[in-house]
C-alpha cells in the first residue's frame, strides 16, 4: 500500500468511525457511496473522482471562517488565513491558464456563471450609467434614476447555444434566472453536420444585436473556435463570455490550444473546477484585468460567504493540474473519447456529429426504438452510470430525450485506455441492443419503461467489475 493510501485508510477509518457515534447514517452512505463509485462503470460527463489531497483538503476548520468581501478587503475581522487561501487559489488559477485575473470564490458553475453576468453588467451598463450621472455608487442615485437603472438591466441581450444543441440552462433559458435577467436569443448547429453554424451565428448576431456571445456547451461533442467567436462577439459590440465548465481540464492540460483556447480570445471566462478540471466541486471565473474589479465584486453581490476550506482544495487541485502528469491525463481523456466513439459507432450507434473531438459523446439512441430516459435506466441496471440528453431538434422533449451524454474523463482518472474503453463500447452497445421499450395501455409504445434481455445485466456488470478491478479508485485505501 502507498503511504498515501495507508493515512487516508487511517485517517477516513477513524473519521468515519467518528461521524457514526453522532449520525450512523451519514457515515454509512458514504462508505456506500465510495462502494457505488468503485463498482461502476462512472461514464456521466460531467464527473470525476478528485484525489485523496484534493478530499482530504475539504475537511477542515477553514469552513468554520466568515469571510465575505475579497482578498484583502473583507466584511469580517481575523481573514488573513482564507486571504492566503484564497490568493494561492487564484494565482495557480492565473498560471495554469494564463489569465489575467481569477476569483476563486463561486461555490458552483451556476454562480459562476452568475458572477460572469453581473459582471459584465456592472461594467457595460452600470458604470458607465454612473459615470454619466456623476454618481460613485449606486447609492447616490435617485429612486428615478435607479429604476431606469434598473429597467436597463433587464432589457439586455443575451446570445447562446440552445439547449438541445447542447447550450446550458444558464445561457438564457426561461428555467434559469438567465433566462428572467435577459432577453435571449440561440444559436443552433447546422442540421446537416451537427457543427456550429458560424455564418449563420453571424448573420444572427447583427440583427439581435447582443450585449453578451456566451460560447460554451455542456453536451456539444466537438470544439469551439473562439477567434471567430471573438470576431463576431467584436462585430456586434457583444462581451465574449465563455463557459468552460465541461472543458477546462482540456484547456489547463493544453489538449485545446490556439483558436481552440477561449483565454486569449474572452473577455470573461467561467468554469466549474469538478468536472474535466478534477478538482472539488465548485466555481471559477477567469477575466481580462478590465473586468477584473467588476468580477471582483461578486461576493456578496451574487455570492454567500466563501467556503475556505473548497477555495483550499481549489488551490490543492489546480497544483496537480500544473504538472505534466495532468496534461497526459487531459490528452488521455480526449484520445479515450475517440476510442469510446470509434467503438460505438462501428458497432452501429448513431452519434451526433458522427464523433468527438473533446472529452463527451453524445449518443442518439432513437434507432434502437429507445428514449434516451430509458436508454440510461437500462444501462443504469447494468451498471454503467450516464446521463439521458436532448439531441439537436429532439422529438422526445427535454424529460425523456432521445439522446445519452457519456464522458471519459472520470474513468481515465481510473487508468482507463483505449483497450478498455473499447470493452466499454461493446458494453453500451450489448444493453441497448438487449433493451426494447414497453408498450402502454393504448398500445403505443411508452417512454418510460422499458425490459432488458434476462441475464444481461448481469453479464454486463462482471464483464465491468473485471475492468474496474484492473483498475482500482484509490487504490490501497481500505475503510
Ligand atoms: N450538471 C452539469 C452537467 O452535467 O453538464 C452542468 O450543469
């Protein structure tokens, strides 16, 4: 056993054994949860197991600490210890992607997101609206001038990719305060090759008229140019914001570089530091230094307090991505992404662009007569944990879907190369091919249920535990 394995085998026993004595409980769900991770096939795009340095920083006394306001400038006596967290996090932010600035703060990639929007417009439209008026803060302003104000932030325009062609809620959609703080306006991809429509993005732009081009996906299987994202965002006067909250590991392990790096091109950059990143769960906004105090201000202006000891495991997470060993990791996920498509559709599955060349795959699993709800809850039986998404103009709804999102990086994160996510091709394509949807009453056939071949699933979850064996989540550690 390694000698890191050997204290976190110490060190969770006994604390697991602590957290017993007052709620037996919680401790058993998660020794069940690190159970569940190590017997699955954990394929769920969005996810990936942080390391042990990374987990066991998110237990201390750092969350026990107030610390509203920014560094240096707090709301709260006795900050020095998260100003110094807090500072590290943000200047491995700053090396890693060669930002101009980092705020560390955002709790998750929605408030991320959030701080992005309030930034921006804090710097486009209320300070400028408070330069005109000869006013220093908002406070100055008359109850008139501050509902015009007010008026004025609700009346801006927001541009981003649709939901189905894999844009996230918080790009304007009516289910997200996005879609309540901005009129919104999507763009799609082409309905022939599945790729962004940059002409017609264009053509779009000119006529909306956006004041934000948010670039970024969380279920697009492909890349995204941000030097013509850049010259559009420019043409129409827009703020460049790029969420890269999927992608970011891609970004930090340099697998996305020149006109596929959204650094040097936005104005604004947000992420989630748990997916691709493989870091805690939480939020990240990277801006140019012109942004800089605006973003700065998201706490308390969209944020609580900050969580010390996350902004820690932040700090301890993006160490590890600036090693080399993390740009073989992000290589590895996209490489293995390939393999995964490769397999898939060799063996007959409908991919949507015909591929990938990131870290996700989005399946269109319509021609096995299936919906995309009861695709993930077949492959769920037999062990293998993926999400069920829309697939570009899909006919089943954003509830059941046609499509399933799968992912590569949490199982790269195992050891899994290409010889492996092979196997897990030929998987995914046994349990569809096994599955057939259940008629309802009326004879139609339903979205929802569905039977799997006897035997199937059982098959399957050996033939992956045979995998997962080989290929333990943090090995040596023994609760
Ligand atoms: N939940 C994230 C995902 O799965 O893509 C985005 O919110």
């Amino acid at each position: 056993m390694s000698d890191l394995a050997s204290t976190a085998s110490s060190i969770y026993s006994q604390a697991l054994g602590v957290i017993e004595q007052v709620e037996p409980r919680i401790a058993a769900a998660t020794r069940a949860e690190l159970r569940d991770q190590r017997a699955s096939l954990k394929l769920i795009a969005s996810e990936n197991y942080a390391s042990l340095p990374v987990l066991m920083t998110m237990g201390t006394w750092l969350s026990d600490k107030y610390a509203e306001g920014t560094i240096g400038h707090r709301f709260y006596a006795g900050c020095q210890n998260v100003d110094t967290v807090e500072a590290v996090a943000a200047e491995h932010a700053r090396e890693l992607f060669g930002a101009e600035y980092a705020y560390a703060q955002p709790h998750s990639g929605i408030d991320a997101n959030l701080v992005a929007y309030w930034s921006i417009l804090a710097h486009r439209v209320e300070n400028p609206t408070l330069e005109r008026l000869g006013a220093k803060t908002v406070n100055d302003l008359s109850e008139e001038d501050w509902e015009a104000l007010r008026a004025t932030f609700n009346a801006q325009r927001v541009m981003g990719m649709a939901l189905d062609a894999g844009g996230h809620l918080t790009h304007g959609f009516r289910h997200n305060i996005s879609g309540k703080m901005f009129r919104q306006l999507s763009y799609g991809t082409h309905p022939e090759t599945g790729l962004i429509d940059y002409d017609k993005l264009r053509a779009d732009a000119r006529e909306f008229k956006p004041l934000i081009l948010v670039a970024g996906y969380s279920a697009y299987p492909r890349r995204v140019n941000f030097a013509k994202m850049r010259d559009i965002a420019d043409e129409v006067g827009a703020t460049l914001f790029v969420d890269m909250a999927h992608f970011a590991g891609l970004v930090a392990g340099k697998v996305f570089t020149g006109e596929e790096n959204p650094i040097p091109y936005a104005d604004v950059v947000a992420t989630t530091t748990h997916k691709s990143l493989r870091g805690p769960r939480g939020g990240l906004v990277l801006a140019t230094a012109e942004y800089a105090p605006s973003v700065d201000r998201g706490c308390p202006m969209v944020l609580g307090g900050p969580l010390g000891h996350v902004m820690a495991a932040k700090a301890v997470a993006l160490a590890e991505a600036r090693q080399p060993a993390f740009q073989a990791y992000a290589q590895a996920v996209a490489d293995n992404a390939k393999t995964l498509a490769e397999g898939l559709r060799k063996r007959g599955v409908d991919l949507v662009t015909g591929g990938t060349d990131n870290h996700l795959v989005l399946l269109d699993v319509g021609s096995f007569g299936l919906t995309g709800r009861q695709a993930e809850s077949a492959l769920l039986d037999a062990g293998i944990v993926t999400n069920r998404n829309s697939v570009p103009r899909d006919p089943n709804g954003a509830w059941y879907t046609s499509g399933v999102r799968i992912g590569t990086p949490a199982l790269t994160s195992r050891g899994f190369g290409a010889a492996e996510f092979d196997a897990v091709a030929e998987l995914i394509t046994g349990v569809l091919r096994a599955t057939t949807p259940v008629a309802t009453a009326a004879g139609t056939p339903g979205k929802a249920k569905y039977l799997l071949a006897d035997g199937i699933a059982e098959r399957t979850r050996a033939a992956a535990a045979e995998l997962l064996d080989a290929n333990p989540l943090y090995p040596g550690l023994e609760l």
